[in-house]
C-alpha cells in the first residue's frame, strides 16, 4: 500500500467490498486531474477531443495532494486513486505519471514524488519525450522541454524512437481502465 493516507488504509480495512469506481477521473498530459461527471462521459472518451469529454479540471489544492498522496498502480498496470475503500480507475491521455524538471535537473512525478533512476528515454511520433524511472514510465511536462533538450545534448538521456501505441504494452500501463473492464 505504499505511501497511502493512514486514514485511507483504514477505511479500506473497514469497508473492504466497495465497487470499483471507472470513468469519473482522468490525467491529461500536464498532470492536471479531471473529473468527468455522467455528462462529459457521454462526450466521448477522455482523448476523444469531444467538446465537454474532459470535463472539470480539479483545481482544489488539497484535493489535488490527495489524490496524488493515495495514486498507485495495480496488478494489470491500471492506475488508480484510493479514496477511502474505493478505488477509483483513471483514464491516462498518455502516462501515469507527468515529469517535471527541477532546476537541479532532478526530476519529479506531478505528483510531487522523485522519480527514482532514469533508466530509458522514448520519444514518440508526435514529439514528446518520455522518461522510464524505477517508478514508472512519465511524459515530460511540455514546460520542461527545454531542460529535457539540455539532458539530451549533454549525453545525460539518450532517447530511443517509439511509437506511442506501443508504450502502454512496453510498460506495463492501461490508458483506460474503463474500456479494458469493458472488453472482458
């Protein structure tokens, strides 16, 4: 269980047969969180581009950290918020995790977390650049491509050419858990 809320693990322990939760929380691709109500769900999916299918960009900061503190990967790679005893499924537009540069040239997950030992660089047909750590696999904030540029030409990342539809397969994560649950 990680590094999850104490009071989360309790009501876990507590409540243990809540219904999983799919559809009602996204990441896009600058680490900001998105709540899709019935009405953005009937949009479109996530990445559709459908006017209204992202939904409510999450600005509440506390909200934010908390979902973040309680954010961890199951077994099948579908990423997940832990809200008290239910967990809710999050639809990823293209990683679990969103890097940011530091600075220092440390990197970090959005969710404020460090992201361990850079072990792979990929970057994908539409130009982004992605980052393999001990944690996971994260997309570089658009902001920070600049830094990113730098650690590329100073030997620091040597980025390997993919194509994004691969990535998920590779790396172990679903983009949507709710149209995996639907295919079984």
């Amino acid at each position: 269980m990680g590094r999850m809320d104490e009071i989360v693990k309790q009501a876990m322990r507590r409540w243990p047969n809540v219904p999983h939760c799919f559809g009602w929380l996204a990441l896009d691709a600058r680490g900001d969180w998105w709540m899709r109500d019935a009405r953005a769900q009937a949009c479109g999916s996530f990445t559709s581009g459908a006017s209204g299918a992202k939904g409510a960009r999450l600005q509440h900061e506390g909200l934010r950290r908390f979902i973040e503190r309680n954010y961890l990967p199951d077994e099948r790679g579908r990423w997940f918020f832990q809200n008290g005893p239910q967990r809710v499924f999050v639809e990823l537009e293209a990683a679990p995790l969103v890097w940011r540069i530091l600075p220092s040239g440390e990197v970090q997950g959005h969710d404020w977390q460090p992201a361990g030992e850079i072990d792979g660089a990929f970057l994908d047909e539409h130009g982004r650049l992605f980052l393999h750590s001990t944690r996971a696999l994260g997309l570089v904030h658009s902001q920070d491509m600049l830094a990113a540029a730098d650690a590329v030409e100073a030997g620091r990342w040597q980025p390997e050419e993919v194509r994004f539809a691969d990535l998920p397969k590779r790396f172990g994560f679903v983009l949507s858990p709710e149209a995996a649950q639907q295919d079984n």
